[in-house]
C-alpha cells in the first residue's frame, strides 16, 4: 500500500494504509482560533491533499481538521 509524505504550511502529514486501517500521522500546531472562531485548531491540511495511498485503484484524497473547543 502506498504511503504520502506532504509538507502542508510547516505540517508534516503521513498517511499509510496497514491491513484495513488508514493511519494519518501529523504535527500538531499552536492552537489557533477558526475562521469562525468558535473553536481551537491543532492540525489542519487546510483543503483537500491528494495522497499515493490507493483505494480500489484510486488515490485516497485526505481532508483533516483537529480542534479544540474554546
């Protein structure tokens, strides 16, 4: 299975697939305020990331967002 490695605004993201499982790996931020402002991000892509990971013979695309709330 494939593995992506993607530098996105000074995070690394990695994604992996082992068996059934997709494992996402990423660096966590300051925690900073939303758009909206009601919560805390720790760890965004922002957008979309198209990994190699392969599903069904197509590339896993990968949306994460991680936050706190305020």
């Amino acid at each position: 299975m494939g593995r992506q490695y993607a530098e996105v605004r000074d995070m690394a993201i990695e994604a992996k697939i082992e068996g059934n499982k997709l494992i996402i790996t990423c660096d966590l931020e300051k925690p900073t305020p939303s758009a909206s402002g009601k919560t805390l991000v720790v760890a965004s892509t922002r957008g979309n990331i198209k990994t190699s990971c392969m599903v069904e013979g197509k590339p896993l695309t990968i949306g994460l967002n991680a936050y706190i709330a305020k």
